[in-house]
C-alpha cells in the first residue's frame, strides 16, 4: 500500500466516530430499606434505547480495537405494586457518562448488549454496581 493510503486509511479508522442506537433489555434491581424488602413488586426487565458511538482503530494488518461508548440512555419508569396497585413510580435517568461497561469477547456482533442497573426508592442509579455490556470491543 501507498504512504498515502495508509495515511487516508489510518485516519479513517482512528479519528472518526459514527453514532449507533439499540434496543437492549434492561434489568433494573430496586435496593428497598430493610422495613420495605419484600413488601413490592415491580416489573425487572424494560427495553431501553441506548445511542453509542464507536471508534475503530486500525493497522495497516486490519483492525486493533474497536472502542464503543454511550452517549444517551433513554430513561425509564418503573411502577411498584403492592396488592396490585400502584404506590409508586420510580423515573430513572442513566448518566450515561458514568455507567460501567463491561466489555466481553467478540461475537457475531459489535455493539452493545443488556444493561444491568442498581437503584434506590428515589430513582438514583448505583453506578459502583451498574453495567452496561459491550460485544467486540
């Protein structure tokens, strides 16, 4: 390949960030205060959209890594019940800033996956031990 090539090819692949969404499923566990653990019930699993970008940085053998982070978590509600009825609804906004990705080997796609989310009674994401997983990266 020509200096040149490798240079247009080599910048391509390093500087430019393309924007993505999905759908994934989300698993949200509600941390409830010792008096009230067990007294609910909500519904865990909502599909949430998530917009990521993704940076590829390539050699001139291929691909070295490919580097993708979030940029937007749509928010969620959740309704608690007790005896059926509604008592409550949790709004949950992600920083999508600080969620922790955990990044897994490659499969037959490169993106995002599920993300698992810890919160309390008011809403307020534990990012110590909330995840985001991330496929190929």
């Amino acid at each position: 390949m020509s200096d040149k090539f490798n240079s247009i090819y080599k910048d391509l692949l390093s500087e430019d960030a393309d924007s993505y969404f999905a759908n994934v499923q989300a698993t949200v566990q509600i941390d409830l205060p010792e008096g009230d653990a067990g007294q609910f019930d909500w519904e865990s699993t909502h599909k949430v959209m998530i917009t990521f970008s993704m940076v590829v940085e390539g050699r001139s053998w291929g691909i070295k890594s490919i580097a993708i982070t979030p940029s937007n978590i749509s928010p969620i509600s959740i309704n608690l019940f007790k005896d059926d009825k509604i008592v409550k609804t949790i709004e949950i906004n992600v920083d999508a800033s600080q969620i922790h990705i955990e990044q897994t080997p490659p499969t037959n796609y490169i993106g995002v996956g599920e993300i698992e989310l810890y919160v309390n009674l008011n809403g307020v994401v534990d990012y110590k031990r909330s995840t985001l997983v991330a496929y190929g990266v």
